[in-house]
C-alpha cells in the first residue's frame, strides 16, 4: 500500500512541476529532486533525474536514464565581448548552442557544462567539474577544466553489452523505476 501511494504522490508531483515549468518535451517519467530553473525547451529521455538546484539554459537535450545531481549548471557562451567601445552589459546576447548529453550519463554535484557541448553516452562527470570540451562516450572527465581520467568499462566485451542496452527503449529493457528504488534501499539496510 505504500508504494502505491509513493507511486501516486510521485506521479502527481511531476504532473505539477511539468505543469508549472510549462515542460511539454519531456518524458512522463522523468523525475526533480527539488526546485531548478529549467528552460521549457528542454529534452529530456525516459527515467531522467535533475537535482535541486540546477540552472539548465535553452537548447539542452538529455538522454535516458542520466543524472544530474545538484547545483548542475548548463551555461555560458551567451555573452558577446568583442565589440569594440562596448561593455559586455550593453553588448547584445549571443546565439546559444544545442548541447547534448546522452543516455545514461552521471554528472556530479557543482559540475558547470559550458553550453554547446556534447557529452557522450555513459560518461560520467567528476564533482565540480567545469566541462569545456565534449566528452567521449563511455568515459570519466574530472577537474577544472574537465580532462579525461579513463574509461568506464575496462573491458570491451562490457562496453558492448551497455551499448547495446542503451540502444533498446526502456520498456524493452524491462525497467521499473518503483522496482529499482525498493531494491536500491533494500541493498542499504
């Protein structure tokens, strides 16, 4: 009975914040841990988590399955400063780039992308990272700026067997989001 009504709240709290942020591109299932600024032309894939927090500017795409834990930035490259006689205050905005983070990517707390950037599937981004450059997929970047620390999977045969399930939708992979909760906090009792 519980869970059902876990269940229940959960759905009615996402159906408000949708509502409220005015989101209409992002999967029923996707899931805030506390207030945000989120840009309404987000793109957000299937079981996704945004942290309390995070500042997402427009143009931002994210894949299934990736978290974002808190005080995430996506920003920046928005300000023109190379106009001569003019303060950047009094400068026009800029043309914000696309970026794109994909499927199953695990971003840090205090982590800062810079707009425009590309994260490849299942990498992972280092705590307070700041991200300037794209990601190769499968890997780990880490500092100020982010630089490549190594691969997640050491092995090619694993890399393969998670590629291969990022590529089918998640009602094909058998998800359930309320089974994977209880068996996470099952595992730490």
């Amino acid at each position: 009975m519980k869970n059902k009504i876990r269940q229940l709240y959960r759905l009615i709290r996402m159906y408000y914040i949708r509502k409220k942020y005015n989101l209409k591109n992002v999967h029923r299932t996707f899931y805030m841990g506390g207030k945000s600024f989120l840009s309404q032309d987000i793109k957000v894939g299937a079981y996704v988590y945004i942290g309390p927090r995070c500042i997402i500017y427009p143009k931002v795409e994210i894949g299934d399955y990736t978290l974002l834990a808190n005080d995430i930035a996506i920003v920046g490259d928005d300000h023109i400063y190379d106009k001569p006689g003019i303060p950047i205050l009094f400068s026009e905005r800029g043309i914000i780039k696309q970026t794109k983070i994909g499927k199953d990517v695990w971003i840090g707390a205090y982590s800062k992308i810079m707009t425009g950037i590309n994260i490849g599937d299942g990498a992972i981004i280092a705590t307070g990272s700041i991200v300037t450059k794209d990601v190769e997929a499968f890997s780990i970047y880490g500092g100020v700026p982010a630089k490549k620390i190594k691969d997640r999977f050491n092995n090619i045969e694993h890399k393969e067997i998670h590629e291969k399930m990022l590529k089918k939708t998640y009602s094909e992979c058998g998800f359930n989001f309320d089974k994977l909760l209880r068996g996470n906090f099952k595992s730490l009792k």
